[in-house]
C-alpha cells in the first residue's frame, strides 16, 4: 500500500494490519534487527542484501548477527509466517515494496575521505523499481547533504519527479548488543523530509515502530548532522579525557576518581579515558565534516589526532612496565585480551587493538590475542592465537577491551614471565593487581 502523504492514523492503520510492505536495504548488525523489528510491529519485510549467503541463511530462519539478544528468535519467527523474506535483488525487492530503507555501512576510503559508492549503488538500484508514491528512508550515517544532493538526484534518474515519492533521513541510533532495545524505545527517532509531506509520512512509520516517539527536524540535512554531531560530541570529549589522563598520570593522581569528582557539577560531563576509540561510528563520523566542508576543523582534526595516538601512549606504558621489569620490547611476548572495539561484541572495526598489535610487532615484540568472541580469527588482525590460561613465557599483557570475563580473571594464579599488565580499559582494581606481584600500568588509573 503506497503511504506516501498519507494521515498520521491511516499509515498507522496500514502498519498494524500489514498492508505496508517494506524492503530494508542491508543485513548486518543494524539492518536485520531493524527489519525483524519491523516485522515485529506488523510490517511485512523483503531484506535486501547482495551477500548471498546471508539471503540464503535468512531465508532458512537462520540469523548471522550475532551478541542481539530476541533477535535470533524473531527472525526465525517472522520467516517461519511469511511476514520476512530475503533477497539480492535490489531492483525487484524496489519494485514489490512500498517503503525502502537504506541501512548499508558508510566507509571511509585510504585517504580518509567518505565513501559513499555502496549507498550511490543501491539509491541507483531502488531509482529504478520506484513508482509513485514509493517511500524511501536513509538510516545510514552520511555526511550531511547526503541525501538532498545525491540520493535525491539518483532517485529522479526513475523518471518520476519530486514531489511524485517521499524521500527523509531517518538516521540509526544503535549500538551493538542492545539494537532491538535501542530501535524500539531507547531514544525518539530522529526524522527529516526533504519537504514536510516526506517528514510526517516518515513521523508515522516510527510511530508505530519506536515507542520513545519522534522528534521532527526542519529538513533531511538537519538529521543527517544531528546523527554525525552525536559522535563528534564523543570523540572530543573522549579526546578531552584521553589528554586529561595523560596529565593526571603525570601528577600521580587517578584520572577517573578526578573525572567522576568533577562531573558531580551539572556543567561537566567528561567521559572515560582509554587506549583509543573503535567501532564503526566515533573514528569514521569526523571525517564526515572535516573533508565535506570548506569551514575550519581545526578541534576535530586534533581530536582525531589525540584519539588516535593512545595506541602509541599505551605501547609506551608497556614498554615503561617492561623496563622495569629488567626486560626489553624487543624479543618480548606480549598478550593483548581483546581484540574487539570493546567488550562483549564482535565489531573490530577501526579497533584500538588493531595499532597496538602493529606498534608492538614493529618495535620487535611476537603478539599474541585473545578475544572470547573471535576465537583463533585474531590471526586476521596479526596476532598469534593466546590465551590466559597459559601464560609462562608471556612478558606483558595490555587489556584493550573490557569483555566481562576480564574481570574475573584470578591474577594471582598466573605466572607470566614477566609480571607486566597494562589497562587500557579501567577492567581492573590498581591495588588488588599490585598486590599479586603484578607491575601495574592504567589508563586514567593510578
């Protein structure tokens, strides 16, 4: 059924009685919790994605994200009823829907500049199933102006004029691990048309979906930078306190007792240190604005800079650890636990571990990883499959993720070579590790 213009309570109507149908474009971590959520609320769902695998699987019941607590149960559920199918073709999955939504990963290229050939693909593809009255949404993290200066154009190669399909960024805001909880009703959707049909109709689909509500902006651009402008907060503020550690290590002093002491005060809210800043969104949305726009850029550039040379810092703690050990890098093994952006998923996008392990590897260490969630794929990001289990000829560990088995770990039955630890991730308690006999090394941790 075609909504577009439609009144608020008619597209809510068609929404509860299944008579809308929706193709989502993109199966991974955010895609597929977004269209079984959709399923979930009475839509009926074509996922799209060119990976035929993941068709394949889908289409069986079978559900390849993984770490998503329900979402493996609903996506066997909604395959099992009919109300999910899968596909990889993108041009007829445009064709038999009435809504499109694109969620496919936004990347940055060698240089750092925004990639944006996956979404300029699939907005050709959608152009030409689109009909009149079709609706397309972009959930996916884009530089602003995206959508009103290149998927819009891409769309009219159908034939079809503005005004003849509805067209809103509607962006994502997910985090791995909680995405159902995060989609239904952690935060209101954001929503902007590219004209004020486009957003009401686009208000009225998460009505339905999201139960926190919506928050309407003037146009598609306004969202587009209220998505990006979420991770620029974070990564200056994470650069803020990464530089404040820095400093408090120097004066002897515990950066995140100051930290926490200091945010009592309304006006201060200065996150958590770390050895550095992963995942898909924080490292990749700067560059979004300082290689999109003419004006200066000047703090998210240092930032950028700031975040990510913890990786070095955190190499030089551990070196520092090993000197006074009587060691050297060099020739040393070392034992990274987590190789993941952070604990207890397993996204190694932009990973902080990542350059630990290459730093390390050049300065002549042999690295060894553990990730409980990736198992002996460490190999993939350079390192030698390890484990805590059996440490005698390890020299040094750094902790890089803060997986919740890390925190249980009994320090005081492993005898390591060299009794080095490095904390990149406040997992554990300064005093409790010294007292093993451990030469103790934090970030933002006395």
């Amino acid at each position: 059924m075609k909504i577009f213009g439609l009144k608020e309570e008619e597209i809510l109507k068609l929404f509860e009685r299944s008579e809308i149908t929706f193709a989502v474009y993109g199966l991974g971590k955010m895609g597929l919790p977004l269209a079984a959520v959709i399923a979930d609320k009475g839509g009926k769902v074509i996922g799209v994605d060119i990976n035929k695998k993941v068709v394949e699987s889908i289409n069986r019941g079978i559900c390849h994200v993984r770490g998503e607590p329900g979402l493996e149960e609903m996506v066997a559920r909604h395959v099992k009823d009919g109300r999910m199918t899968a596909t990889n073709d993108l041009v007829k999955a445009a064709e038999d829907s009435d809504v499109k939504i694109i969620l496919v990963p936004t990347f940055l290229d060698s240089m750092n500049n925004p990639d944006l050939s996956i979404i300029k693909s699939v907005s050709r593809s959608i152009s030409r199933g689109l009909k009149h009255g079709d609706f397309v949404i972009t959930e996916s993290t884009l530089p602003p102006r995206t959508t009103s200066d290149i998927i819009l154009p891409t769309l009219l190669e159908s034939g079809l004029s503005r005004g003849d399909f509805g067209l809103a960024h509607c962006p994502e805001r997910t985090m791995s691990g909680r995405a159902i909880q995060d989609i239904t009703g952690a935060y209101p959707k954001i929503v902007g048309g590219i004209d004020e049909k486009s957003t009401k109709t686009a208000a009225a689909i998460y009505l339905g979906i999201n139960s926190k509500g919506v928050i309407k902006v003037s146009d598609a651009t306004t969202a587009e930078a209220v998505k990006v402008f979420e991770g620029l907060y974070r990564d200056v503020n994470i650069a803020l306190a990464n530089e404040l550690a820095v400093i408090c290590h120097e004066l002897g002093i515990d950066a995140v007792e100051t930290f926490n002491t200091a945010n009592t005060q309304p006006y201060s809210h200065l996150h958590m240190p770390g050895c550095g800043v992963g995942g898909h969104c924080i490292p990749v949305y700067p560059y979004f604005i300082t290689r999109t726009v003419k004006s200066p850029t000047r703090l998210l550039s240092l930032s950028r800079q700031i975040n990510d040379g913890m990786a070095g810092y955190t190499v030089s703690l551990v070196e520092k650890g090993l000197k006074e050990a009587g060691a050297g890098i060099a020739n040393s093994n070392v034992l990274i636990l987590g190789v993941a952006y952070r604990g207890d998923v397993e996204e190694t996008r932009c990973s902080p571990a990542i350059p630990i392990i290459d730093i390390l590897k050049r300065k002549g260490a042999k690295v060894f990883a553990y990730d409980p969630m990736l198992g002996d794929r460490v190999e993939d990001f350079g390192a030698n499959p390890g484990s805590f289990e059996d440490v005698s000829d390890i020299d040094a560990i750094v902790i890089t993720s803060d997986f919740k088995e890390f925190k249980t770990i009994d320090w005081g039955r492993l005898n390591l070579r060299h009794k080095v630890l490095v904390d990149g991730r406040q997992v554990v308690d300064p005093e409790d590790i010294r007292r093993t006999g451990f030469i103790f090394y934090g970030i933002g941790v006395k």
